[in-house]
C-alpha cells in the first residue's frame, strides 16, 4: 500500500527536527496572541514572489527565523545564512550529520505551533516559513517580512534548495552546491563501472539497492523513488527492488510476513537515531524471518543514521558518501 497522509505528517515534523539543534521546552502560546502591528522599513530589499503573495526582503537579512520550512534551517547554513532561531519537534537527537555544520540555535516553540511572541522579541529582520502554517502567515509578516516556501506537495531537494536560494538571493551559491552534487553522481557512475568488461557488468545496472527503516508508530516501511533518497539512487542509475519501483515517497505498513519486500542485493536501512527506533529495529533483528533475507546473509545491511530521510543538502551529499563508502570502497 502507497503512503498515506499520515505518514507523511510524521516525516515533515521529522525532518524539521532534524534541521533544529536544540531541545528546550517551548512555551504554550496560542496563535491568537495579539500583536501590536508593525512593518519594518527596509530600504534595500527586492521583492520576492511566493505561494503567499509579495515580499520585499532585504537583501543581505542578518537576522533571519526558519519555522515549518523542513530544509530551511540546514539549507540556509550551506547557502550561508546563519538563522537565529528555528522551530523544532521534541523527541529527537541532534543528527550526527549536521553536527559540526549547524551551529545551535534557539528555539521558537514546536514545528507548528510557533511562539509567535518568542519571534516578536527576536526581532528578526527575514522569517521563512513553510506553507502549512498560512494560517499565521499575516501575524508573521507584521512582525517581519516574511516568506512562505510551497511545501504543500512533495517537491524535490533541487527544488526547494532552489527555492530558499531565490529568496535569500543565493542563487550562484545554491547552482554551485547542486553542479557540485551533479559532479559526485558522476564520479560513483563511474566508479560502479570500474572493471565492467560489458554494460552488462556495470555494477549500478545490475545491483538492486534497497531502502527500508523501521519504528515504533508505523512499523516497517521502505522508501520510494520520488523520496529524497530514492532520488539520488535514480540519479546514479541504481537498480530498485521491484515493490520499491515508481513515483512515490514510501510503502508504509510492510508487514513482518512481507518483509521480502525490502530485500535486495545491498540494503540501507536507515534510523531517526531515537532509542525507541532501535528497541524496535533489535526485536525485528530477533524474528527468523529478519535472517531468511538474502541481504542478511551476504551480510549486505548497512545500518545509517537521520541523513538518509532528510533533504538538505548536507543530507544529500552524507547520503553520497555511505553510497560510495559501502558500494566502492567496500567491494
């Protein structure tokens, strides 16, 4: 069964926790808070079409508030735009792969259900947000201008790294950062072709590569190719599995009967890096059926870290390197 709604809302508010590198308790403020009402003047600023309008958004922001954007936060450090605040989602760690990339920084309340009195004495000069939260778009935009990024649909990570960029006037850095992506698919292409005395040898042509992850709240699921992950396995030409085939983000709910369907020739199985998900990845390891798959006893499992749901860039290019650790380095 494709995914559901449901799902997905898990892996938004996932992913934005990703993007925030600090766990602090956030304060229950209603989105009624009333708000003395105020634009900045910004005298250098261009203006910035987004799903919510018009924006003149100052050209070189220096205090800039990421909320409900789930790459915001991440992808504006790469673009090199160092937020001061960002919201979060409780109940995850701080992901190994940014660590050392995203520096801490404050906490705005929850993914949604942002302490719009906390922003206010922020005073931010840029606040990005996604478009699920519309609703507070107009209290946003006095305190601030304010961007919302179209996150009602499952965009590609070229796409909104592209559409962060556009706001923030970056868009020579984000083509960088996406040229420089390009340049490392093709660098593994080639490496997957070392020694291939035929096309039918080519290692990326014949190699089925599968995406699974497991959890407490939605048991065993696998991702798709139009997930951020399976995208970049299509970009290298990576073979799928076949229940992993087609446009779509996850199967959800694969049964433990069913676990055949995240074999493969290789698997990466992917954790949010929380305690609980490892419990419940240690009693699947423990079920016989976990040791009948293929990809077990060529010992093929290679177990990753948050990266490999996630869709900033940092993710994307950690997702490259466990491709060409375990697929050419580790013959």
């Amino acid at each position: 069964m494709l995914t559901s709604i449901s799902l997905r809302r898990l892996t938004y508010p996932m992913l934005l926790s990703i993007l925030t590198v600090i766990l602090v308790s956030a304060c229950n403020i209603t989105h009624d808070t009333n708000i003395t009402s105020y634009k900045q003047h910004v005298e250098n600023c261009r203006i910035v079409q987004h799903v919510m309008g018009s924006t003149c958004v100052p050209r070189n922001p220096q205090r800039v508030v990421t909320i409900g954007a789930a790459d915001g936060l991440a992808n504006s450090w790469a673009l090199g735009i160092h937020p001061i605040a960002s919201t979060y989602l409780t109940g995850f760690p701080i992901p190994k792969y940014l660590q050392g990339k995203v520096d801490i920084v404050e906490s705005v309340g929850a993914y949604n259900n942002p302490n719009i009195e906390k922003i206010l004495r922020l005073k931010p000069d840029l606040i990005i947000s996604g478009s699920e939260l519309k609703g507070i778009y107009k209290q946003l935009s006095y305190i601030a201008p304010t961007v919302a990024l179209d996150t009602s649909f499952e965009p590609s990570w070229t796409d909104m790294l592209e559409e962060l960029a556009q706001v923030l006037g970056k868009e020579k850095e984000g083509q960088q950062l996406i040229n420089k992506y390009w340049q490392r698919v093709e660098k593994l292409q080639q490496a997957l072709a070392v020694g291939a005395a035929s096309p039918k040898e080519n290692r990326r042509k014949t190699m089925e590569v599968s995406i699974a992850n497991t959890s407490s709240e939605y048991g065993i699921w696998s991702n798709g190719e139009k997930h951020y992950s399976g995208s970049v396995l299509k970009d290298i030409g990576l073979q799928r599995p076949k229940s992993q085939r087609g446009d779509f983000f996850y199967i959800e709910n694969i049964s433990k009967e069913k676990i055949s369907h995240i074999d493969g020739d290789v698997l990466f199985f992917a954790s949010w890096e929380r305690e609980d998900d490892q419990k419940t990845l240690n009693k699947l390891k423990q079920n016989p059926l976990w040791s009948q798959l293929e990809v077990v006893q060529k010992d093929k499992v290679y177990f990753v870290g948050m990266h490999w749901h996630s869709s900033d860039i940092f993710a994307i290019n950690a997702i490259l390197d466990d491709l060409e650790k375990y697929l050419v380095n580790d013959k």
